[in-house]
C-alpha cells in the first residue's frame, strides 16, 4: 500500500492520461482506413469478436432519451476502447478483451447502506427489469465523442429495489478484479497501470444516480454487450465525461460519504468526482470547449451536460462548478 501509494506521487501529470492528445490525432488520421478493415479482418483472426457472433437481445422498447444524432458504427464503438485494465492503448481491448474476459458466470453484490443487499447471478439481477434501447452521445475527457446505441436499464429502478437507508448518500461501483483476466492488473514497478490502485472504481450522488438518465447498459446495437465495451454490465452517465462509465460491474455499493473514484485519486486536480461535461472548465492540459466525434472531419463544440442540461442543470443549481468540477 505504501509503494503504491508513492509511486502514484511520483507519476507527472503528463504521464497520466499519455495518449490524451497525441494518439486522438494519429487516430484522426487512420480512423476511416481503421474502419473499413476492421470488420474484414475481425472474423478472420479473431481480433474482435463479430456482431453476429453476439447473443442478439431482442426487440427493445425505445426511449424519448435517445438522441437522433447519426450513431456512430459498430466497428468504431467496438475498436476505439478505453478499458485501461487492458492497457492503455486504444485498440489493446478489442485486441485482448474479447478473448479474455467470460460474461458468464457473473455475479453482482449489492452493499451497505441499504436494506436489499446480497450477492445476485447476472441474470437474477436482471429479472424483472425492462431492457431498453438509448441512444446516447459520450463525450471522453479526451476530447472525442460517439453516438452510441445502448441497451440496458435505468440505474433508478436498481437503487429503487436495493431500498437505501436514509443514511445512503452515494453511490460507488466497482469493476471486477481479477489480474488473470485484466494484465494490467498484474502490472508492477514504477509504471503508469501499477500506479492504478485496483479495481477501477467510480462514484455518483444518489440523486444523480436516480436520474432518469442514469443507466446500466447491458448491450450495444441490439445485442449483448461486446467485452472491450464492457461486458456484461456497465455504467453510462452521458452527461458526464466518459471516465464515469464504468465498466464490467460487480459490486454497487452505498454510503454516506463521498467515494473515492480511481481517476479523482490518481490526479484530483484533473479529474473531479462530479467530472460533469462543461466546455467552460478546462482540463489544466488541454480545452474542453470542442470534440472530435470520432468518423467526422470537423471538430465541434462541446455543449454544457454533453447536451443533457434540460434533464440534469437542476441537480447542480447551487453548486459553483468550476470548483466542483
Ligand atoms: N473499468 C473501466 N471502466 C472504464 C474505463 C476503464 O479504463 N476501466 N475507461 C473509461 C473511459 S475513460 C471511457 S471514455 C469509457 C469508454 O467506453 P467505451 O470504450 O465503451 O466507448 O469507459 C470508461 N470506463
Ligand atoms: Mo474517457
């Protein structure tokens, strides 16, 4: 604990986040010629597991939250990961994700302060909950953003059925921890991975876990959800930076206190706990007024709550945000 905990002193900013600018442009470049061979080449090798070889979901209900901006391809949601436990390259989950990491069995613990706590089978846990499609815009604190085609349940009716005690103030989820599984879990020595105090860990207010928006998404475009995506269970908070999704939920687990997050302990002054989406609070290294959507040309603006203002200002009315960023 102590090394650890000195190590991730000693890491520079600029190692934190080191591919933030300088690979989101490479990427820029390959980004078209990445997308039309990755399908060719996926069920050949093996690389990515093809659409078709996902359990299809079924006809899901539509919701009035979804965005009828144009979705971003399979392909690019699937071969453009953030998933660090993988490593930190871009293309390392769809690489080493889909042959590593087993969606079944898969359980997910309920804990603290809430009355209807336990340790649930995936598909216990499902039951009874309606799956649904949203469409929605994720915006990276990196600069680039997608249109993504979720299925999964609203988190709310997952608070609503863990009954929380009126001592529960947050919310904390946890990534599985398994290093035979996640290499970078195994990672040791003065690197950037070892530094990372696992498992990967994130945080919301209940009441912005009750939100309408606030969701645990099951799958992507009409089937289960894709390893490097995620699988089986995982956050989407899209008016938050996507760092706040977190991946591959086993455990929800709710406290009074304010939860340490992985990113907010690894560099606090670049990554809040709230980490809401605001094109006029900077991340000290770089601006957060435009986006890249990835597949597009042209950068664009970036608009306060990624969009979402109408269903989430009132959740901050009080607060100033440039200091809870
Ligand atoms: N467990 C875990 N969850 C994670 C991450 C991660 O490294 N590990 N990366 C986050 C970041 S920075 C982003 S932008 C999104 C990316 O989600 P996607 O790969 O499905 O687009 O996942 C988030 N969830
Ligand atoms: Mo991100």
């Amino acid at each position: 604990m102590l090394i650890k905990k000195r190590q991730t002193r000693d890491i520079l900013p600029s190692e934190i986040t080191p591919e933030a600018i300088f690979r989101d442009r490479r990427r820029f470049l390959r980004t078209s010629a990445l997308a039309a061979t990755a399908s060719l080449l996926a069920p050949g090798t093996g690389v990515s597991k093809p659409m078709e070889a996902l359990e299809p979901l079924g006809a899901l209900p539509t919701s009035p939250f979804s965005t009828d901006e144009p979705k971003n391809t399979y392909e690019e949601i699937t071969t453009y990961n953030n998933f660090y436990e993988f490593g930190t390259g871009k293309e390392d989950p769809m690489r080493l994700a889909p042959k590593r990491l087993e969606h079944r069995p898969w359980n997910v613990s309920i804990t603290g302060e809430a009355e209807n706590t336990g340790e649930f089978a995936f598909d216990d846990f499902m039951r009874g909950l309606s799956v649904e499609e949203r469409i929605y815009r994720l915006r990276c604190v990196e600069a680039w953003s997608m249109v993504i085609p979720w299925a999964g349940i609203g988190l709310a009716d997952v608070v609503r059925r863990a009954n929380p005690t009126s001592r529960a103030k947050y919310v904390k989820f946890y990534t599985a921890y398994d290093p035979e599984v996640f290499p970078a879990q195994r990672a040791r020595g003065f690197s950037f991975l070892a530094s990372i105090d696992w498992p990967y860990t994130e945080g919301l207010r209940i009441d912005e876990a009750m939100n309408p928006l606030s969701f645990l998404a099951t799958g992507l475009y009409g089937k289960e959800m894709p390893s490097q995506n995620g699988a089986p269970l995982r956050l989407v908070v899209p008016w938050k930076y996507g760092f706040k999704s977190i991946k591959s939920v086993v455990r929800i687990h709710f406290q009074e206190t304010e939860p340490e997050c992985t990113w907010n302990q690894l560099a606090p002054g670049e990554y809040g706990f709230y980490a809401n989406v605001n094109p006029t609070v900077d991340h000290p290294r770089w601006s957060q007024a435009r986006e890249r959507r990835i597949g597009e040309l042209f950068k664009q603006d970036t608009l306060m709550f990624n969009g979402y203002a109408e269903e989430v200002a009132h959740l901050y009315a009080d607060m100033d945000l440039r200091k809870f960023y």
